[in-house]
C-alpha cells in the first residue's frame, strides 16, 4: 500500500543547524523520475549527490526517517547517471522497494515537483520565496500564494449482487480492467462527482455510496478517494472517448489479474474478489 512510512514525522521548514550530508537523505528527480543507486535501489550517497553539482539550495525539507533529514530535489536537465546509478520511473518501482521506502518516494516527488513549478509567481512573474513555518511560496510584489497542489479523484466500485463492474479506461498506463475513476470539477462534492462519473463513463445510475479508504497518488499530485455504490439502473453505454471496455464480473467469471498491491484501486477489487478468481 502507497502510503506514509511509519514513524516518519514531516518537516516544513529545515532543521538548524543543518544535519551533517552523510546524516541526510537527497531525493534527485528529473521528470519525475528518481536518481537510485544500482542494483540495490537505494538513495545516492552524500558525494554522489555533490558530484552531480546539483543546487541543494533549493532543496526543499521532507522530514526526519529512520534517524535522518530527508530532503528533496530537482535536476533542471537529465544528468548522466554515472557509475553505479540510474533514473527510475515511480511506477517502475512497485513491487521492487519496500512500501516506506515508495510512500516516502510518493511525497519527496511531488513537493520537488511543487517546488520546480512555482519558481516564478503565475500573476506576475516575480522569484518566488518560501515562508517560514508554512509550506507555501509567497510572492513579494503580488501577494499571491502557491500551495502544494493536490487534485482530488474519487474512484467507485459498483456493485450488482454478487457482480462487479471493472472497465478499461482508454488512458490507463496499466491498460487493466479497474474500478472507474475521474477528478473532481469545481464546486463538486466528492458524491457528486461519483454520481457524474458513472453516468458519463458508463451510463448507469448508482446509489448507496460508502466510503471505502483514500489514498495519496503521486501521478502527478492526486488525492484518491475511494468509494463502493450499489447499482440502480441502466444499461451499459461507453463513454468510447474515455471508456475502451466495461463489464460485470462475478463467481463463475475469469476475472482479470490481479494488478499491484501497492495501488488502492487493487485493494477495493480484492476486497470484492471471490476466494477462486
């Protein structure tokens, strides 16, 4: 499960004085990709960090993990990995580090990711400087302020009986059949936008929303929230801009395989799977 690692405990601002570089942990993205060291996918050293002369300045804080400062950080151009490293794409890391390891990967990416687009103010265009004891940039001339940008999703599971509906959304990186998803509009509630979804995505009508979990999803800045409904009525109709398949799945079906434990789409299907599927 993506999530925040246990005993971790975030940090807005810098500790000072600042930690000794062998006590701190550099998180280096290009692309939203992070710089690991091969094969073992661990962090890059201390002076593996110096010796790509990468502006820790603007390095922003993460938090204190297992004894260390951990900071986060951009690189402007793809640097050649050098000896010993290489660039890895988030997902490329499911199943392969440990779940802290990738929860707190999952939150360095988005605030390196916060920080690399809010160098300028969007108004007027002045440097940006943070503020102390906020995680916010502020503009001097404007007054215009630049929060982490998190963008909220829900996620639904209908449920017929004993069946299921799972779609392939045309979008997909994975391309597998999941739960339907879809962001929230403005002015929109969670539950409004659930009843919306389904309706533009598949054309049925759905009640009895429960909460299920949420999740932090860092593809890029997203917020998942995740709920089951109870089919009302309608037949299935595409959505064939968004929607590539959709259909019911129940005891007796060959239901697809089972994706990534890491994402909360895999946990609401499991948690609806029959024991034999």
């Amino acid at each position: 499960m993506l999530q925040t690692p246990d005993a971790f405990v975030p940090l807005i601002d810098a500790p000072e004085p600042a930690p000794a570089a062998t006590d701190t942990l550099t998180f280096v993205f290009h692309r939203g990709r992070l710089l690991l060291r091969t094969p073992e996918l661990t962090l890059p050293t201390a002076a593996e960090v110096a010796a790509y002369d990468i502006d820790l300045s603007r390095a922003q804080p993460v938090g204190w993990w297992q004894g260390r400062y951990c900071q986060t950080v951009w690189a402007d151009e793809e640097l050649p990995p050098g000896a010993g490293l290489a660039w890895h794409g988030m997902r490329s890391l499911f199943n392969a580090v440990d779940d802290a390891f990738l929860g707190l990967a999952s939150r360095a990416v988005q605030l390196a990711e916060w920080a690399r687009t809010h160098r300028h103010c969007g108004v007027c265009a002045t440097p940006m400087q943070r503020t102390r004891g906020e995680r916010c940039f502020t503009c001097a001339a404007c007054g215009m302020l630049a929060y982490p940008r998190i963008s909220p999703a829900m996620m639904v599971l209908i449920r017929k009986g004993e069946q299921v509906l799972l779609a392939m959304h045309k979008h997909s990186p994975s391309q597998r059949f999941s739960p339907l998803a879809g962001f929230l509009e403005a002015g929109e509630s969670i539950e409004e936008a659930v009843h919306r979804e389904v309706m533009e995505e598949v054309g049925l009508r759905v009640h009895n929303l429960q909460y299920f979990m949420s999740q932090s999803w860092p593809f890029p800045h997203s917020l998942m929230i995740a709920f089951t409904a109870d089919y009302l009525d309608g037949e299935i109709r595409l959505d064939e801009n968004e929607i590539a398949e959709a259909r019911w799945f129940g005891p007796g079906d060959a239901w697809p395989e089972a994706s990534s434990s890491v994402s909360i789409s895999a946990l609401l299907v499991g948690a609806h799977r029959p024991p034999t599927a």
